[in-house]
C-alpha cells in the first residue's frame, strides 16, 4: 500500500496478530495551515506535529467572506445581461451555488463511477486474475476516494455555513457525467456489458479528473479553503491517474476485437460527457434562485455552452490510447479531440 507521506494510525491487534494500519489521509503539505485545517476535517484525531507551537487554525477561522467562492469565469451566463442586472448578492449566491454544484459533481463522480469502475477490478469481472498489488492499490485507491468524498463534504458544509445560505444538496440533479454513465449502465446487454461501461467511464474520470479539479486552484480571489480542498484531492488524482492507466492496459489486453471496439466507443463517448457544460444543473440553480428570465437566459448560453467545454484537457486518455496503439482510432470517435491537450477553458 502506497501511503505517499501519510501518516497512519495503528489500531490494537486482535489475538496477537500484527497490529492493523487504519487508511492514511491525503498527502498534504505539513508548511501550509489552509491544507492542514482541511485534512484535520477529515478526522478529529488528526496528530498534532510537534514543531507546531501555536495553535492551528480550523476552516472556519480560514473563511473569508470577501473571496469568491467560484471563479465567475466559469459561468455559462457570465456575460449574459440577465446576470449583469443581478446586485452583487444575488451573483455572491450563484456563485455558491457553482461551488456546491461543483462539489456536489465531484462527489457524485467518486461515488457513482469511479468506486463501481474500481470493484469492477476488485471482483474480477474480466477474468484478470489481479494479484495482491493490483487488488490493494485499487482498493487503496477507493479509501481515497471517500476521503475526497468527505473533504468536498466539509467544503459544502462550510459554505453553507459561512454564508449563512441552505444551497440544499436536494436542488441539484446528478452531474452530466453520471447521468450519462447510470444510462448507458442501464441500456447495457448484459452484466460484462454494463461492467465494460462503468470501468471505462471510471478510467476516464480518473485520468481527466485532475483537469477538472485543476480549474480552481490557481485563481488567487477565491476562497482559501476552496482551493486547497481541489489541490490536496488532485494530488491524489494525479497518482490514481497512473493506476487507471495501467489497468486500462490489462483490460484491454484481455479483451476481444468486438470488446475492444466498445470500449474505445465508450472511452470516447465518457470524455464527451465528461468535458462537457452541465446545463441541467446550471438551470436548476437558476430556477431555484429565481432569476428573472432565467429560463430564457439558459436557452440564450446553451449554443455556446455546447461548444465551449469546461474541461479542455483529456490528454492522459490521447496518452494511453496511444500507448495501447489505439490513439488516432480514440481521437476520432470524439466529438472534438481534446486527446491532445489543451488549457482549462470555461
């Protein structure tokens, strides 16, 4: 198991047998008290350095309520003149919403894709025979993702909080990618069938997830503890994107020409899902808020919602269809190849 720096705690031996490690929290830097107070949310019991002599601060201390919560840039309606007639209060509270939202997403995507792509490894579905490295790195993998779970759980909780505001979880669908992902399961032929589509929507959301996560954490107005809730998890991400790739690898190696075929369907059918603009949320949030002419608003930004992707770089995916010799097929079957690598673009 590859704790990359974390700390863990031991917990009694039953019967004499060797002492059991519970999982070790996300890697963080020890130097920086925003990464700190954030992995501390992940457990009270969080060991206190030694060199530390003052006392830390918690993310409520952290908060500032004259940074934004979401980067505006980010928004589909930014430049719609509904939203410039809006007071400032009420685009303080959009953009809350978009920072629920995205971390509401970012949940969903570890819970509903990537874990049920993982056990599709753990419960050998394809045959693969993985040995106890594969099978515990995945695992590893998966306590990982409900930390990251619980760390934009944390985040929500404190906006909510800080702001005053319910921005009620109950308002929002599930994010395009899981939407996508639950219909394509459910239109699926048969058990191996739907196992091929949940392993290569969690392969992509593994491997582009960094991107996605990548989009707030270099803009220095935002929330403090929002940007480093995104980089502590994408430090993560970066290591489980290795992980995914070389299962990709040994699936598809296992796999027949017709399977093949689908998978690279499904590959590229995920990345579309995944980059895209979530327009469904988008309208739910601004339906619950009442917006005047909001509806009309979404109907005016759907066109360039639809060609402007939030996520422009999937090149991890582009890398690994390359390495498996796949890579031109793959960027075909996209709707537009974002294989290659590009910035984050809005």
């Amino acid at each position: 198991m590859n704790t990359r720096g974390r700390a863990a705690r031991s917990v009694g031996p039953p019967d004499g047998l060797a002492p059991l490690q519970a999982p070790p929290l996300p890697a963080h830097d020890p130097a920086d008290p925003v990464e700190n107070a954030v992995i501390r949310g992940l457990s009270r019991s969080w060991p206190r350095r030694a060199a530390v002599k003052k006392k830390e601060p918690d993310l409520d201390e952290l908060f500032d309520p004259d940074r934004d919560d979401y980067p505006e840039s980010l928004m589909p309606f930014r430049t719609h003149p509904r939203y410039d007639a809006l007071d400032e209060e009420r685009r303080a509270r959009l953009r809350a919403w978009a920072w629920i939202a995205y971390n509401k997403s970012v949940v969903d995507i570890e819970q509903y894709v990537v874990n049920p792509g993982f056990g599709v490894i753990t419960s050998d579905v394809f045959g693969l025979g993985p040995g106890d490295t594969t099978t515990i790195g995945v695992m590893q993998a998966m306590v990982d993702e409900q930390y990251h779970t619980l760390m934009h759980q944390n985040a929500n909780a404190l906006t909510r909080r800080r702001r005053g505001w319910s921005l009620p979880d109950a308002v929002l669908p599930h994010g395009r990618t899981v939407r996508a992902h639950d219909a394509a399961v459910a239109a699926a032929a048969d058990p191996r069938a739907a196992a091929l589509v949940r392993f290569a929507y969690a392969t992509v959301a593994e491997t582009s997830i960094s991107a996605y996560l990548g989009l707030l954490t270099g803009d220095e107005r935002l929330q403090p503890v929002n940007r480093s809730t995104v980089a502590v998890h994408r430090r993560d991400e970066l290591c489980h994107g290795s992980l995914a790739g070389e299962l990709l690898t040994m699936v598809f190696d296992s796999l027949g020409a017709a399977e093949r075929d689908r998978l690279l369907d499904l590959l590229a059918v995920g990345v579309d899902e995944f980059t895209a603009s979530d327009l469904e949320t988008w309208t739910a949030i601004v339906r619950h808020e009442a917006v005047p002419g909001g509806d009309g608003m979404m109907r005016d930004v759907a066109e360039f919602a639809a060609n402007a992707p939030v996520v422009q770089d999937c090149s991890a995916i582009g890398r690994l269809g390359a390495s498996l010799g796949v890579g031109a097929d793959l960027g075909g079957r996209l709707t537009a190849d974002r294989t290659a690598g590009s910035g984050p673009g809005a």
